[in-house]
C-alpha cells in the first residue's frame, strides 16, 4: 500500500508558489494581447476589402488548426533562426499563446458582431453616425455581453494551455512541479497539490464568471 506524504511537497511550497505567480502572469500576459489582437483580426476578417481579410483569414485558421505545441516550438526555435534575435521562453510563449488565443478571439468576436440585428446599424447610420462609431458605441458592447460566456471558456483552456511551456524551461507550475517532484521524489503528491491548485483557481473563476452571467441574464442584457 502506497504511503502518502505531503510533508517533502509542502516544505517547498516556495517553488510551486513562483511557479504559480510565473503561470499567472503569462496567462494575463497573453489574454490581454490576445483580445486586443482577436479584435483586430475580426474586424479585419469582417472588412470588405480583400486585402485585409484574406491576410486575416490565413492568421486566423493556422494559429486554430495547429498544435499549440508545434506553433510554441515553431517561435522559439524557428523564430531565432530565420530573424536572427534572441528568444526568451517567455517571450516565445507569450507571443505564441498572444496569437494562437486571438485566432480564436477573433471566431468568437466576429460571431457575436454578426449577431447584432441589421437594423441597428441602419437606425445608427440614420441619425449620422458613422461605421466606426456605430462600431465602437452601440455593436460592439453588445456583442461583448453575447460573447461573455465563450470568451471566459477560451480564457480557461489558454491558462491550462500554458502549461506546455515547460517543454520550453520556462518556470511555470509544472516546470517547478518537476523540479519539485524530482528533488522530493515524490511525484504523485506533487502532481495532485498541482492539480488541486488548478482545480481551485479555476472553479474560483468560473464561479465568478457564472455569477456575472446571472447578472447579465437578469438585466436583459445577455443574450445567445
């Protein structure tokens, strides 16, 4: 019978800690970028011109029909190679996961703009505003509360995505749960303090996320 201790695992909480800060700001790094960036290809990929919305709609399926893990290699192997730059694991995965997440930002972006009614549009153009205003003002924000619970659902898979950097020696969770798991070896009670602390931030967030929701649906504001 196996004999669980946590005891080794605890007394270097200090390293999953850091891996855990390390995890975070890479999943805020990319999810900011990547909602700015999945705007942008969306609204491109909506113009009529071709020459923005091809060059958009190519960004867009090869960053959702790849591995992550090949595109993560792809930076920060190929990247140094063909531009000659120095790339840091951070900084591979961080424009990895900002362009791969805003692919699929900018699906979810672009089904809620379509979303909104043709009228409003024309009742914007009839009192004189402009595309851009009519954009920025009145379809965007609702498209934005239609677009909620998709955005909080991608916003979780790109935090556990990040855990393939790693693979890269970047100190995320896991990279420290390995070296954790090799200085205690203790692997199994290493590996389930990592999961229980995924499990716990993320059932955190989606709880909260589901709460907003509530509210949204109470207001009238929130709409599928």
């Amino acid at each position: 019978m196996y004999e669980w201790n946590f005891a080794p695992v605890f007394s270097e909480s200090g390293l999953l800690l850091a891996g855990f800060r390390n995890t975070l700001i890479l999943t805020a790094t990319a999810l900011s970028g990547g909602l700015v960036a999945g705007l942008l290809l969306a609204l491109a990929r909506l113009s009529p011109k071709r020459w923005l919305s091809m060059p958009a709609g190519i960004v867009i399926e090869v960053f959702r029909t790849t591995p992550p893990l090949v595109q993560l290699f792809w930076f920060y192997f190929g990247l140094p190679i063909i531009l000659a730059v120095e790339m840091t694991p951070f900084l591979a995965a961080a424009l990895t996961f900002t362009i791969q997440s805003g692919a699929f930002f900018a699906e979810i972006f672009r089904a809620g703009i379509v979303s909104i009614e043709r009228g409003q549009w024309e009742a914007a153009s009839a009192i004189g505003m402009s595309h851009n205003q009519c954009m920025r003002r009145i379809i965007l924000p609702q498209a934005v509360k239609r677009m909620f619970p998709s955005m909080m659902e991608r916003s979780i898979e790109l935090m556990k995505t990040t855990t393939l950097v790693a693979t890269v020696s970047y100190a995320d969770l896991l990279f420290q749960a390995n070296e954790v798991a090799q200085k205690t070896f203790r692997p199994l009670e290493v590996f389930t303090v990592v999961a229980l602390m995924y499990f716990f931030f993320i059932s955190f967030v989606s709880f909260l996320a589901a709460r907003m929701e509530r509210r949204f649906a109470r207001s009238g504001e929130f709409s599928l």
